[in-house]
C-alpha cells in the first residue's frame, strides 16, 4: 500500500474548517494509513497569499482535492484511489 499524505490548509474560528475536521475524523478510520498534516495558514505568509480566500483547503498527495467544503463521499472516493 502507498503511503498517502493529506493535507488540511485552515485557520482557527474557521466554521467551514471545523466542518471539514469532522468529516476527516469520519472517513479517516477506514483509511489509517493515510499521514493528516494540518497548517495553520496564520503561521505561514505563503500559505496565507495562497489560500486565505479558499479555507479549508484539502491537498492529497500534493493534488488540490477540495476547497470551502469537504464532501465526505468524494473524500472517500479519492482516497480508495490513491490507496489502493
């Protein structure tokens, strides 16, 4: 199995981030093998220029997957993908 890495790209107080969190939580237990990095985009000038409008950003595998919300079944979509 490929090891696969997501990242989350939000901010705290960020609703839609908070959204997102809890559908990660839940589509993450049927893939724990999957690496979740989350950055803070306050943190970092870059992140910031690039994604403060499109929070929360969802990358995997360095591939823009998703931007303001998170569908679950697409989540799990992509990630039978590039697991399997």
């Amino acid at each position: 199995m490929t090891r696969v890495t997501l990242e989350l790209f939000g901010k705290p107080g960020c609703h839609l981030c908070d959204d997102a969190k809890v559908v990660l939580d839940d589509v993450l237990v049927d893939f724990p093998d999957v690496e979740v990095v989350e950055h803070n985009i306050l943190n970092d000038p870059e992140h910031f220029e690039l994604y403060q409008t499109l929070i929360p950003v969802v990358v995997i595998d360095g591939e823009r997957h998703s931007t303001w919300r998170l569908d679950e079944a697409a989540l799990r979509e992509a990630l039978t993908e590039v697991t399997s």
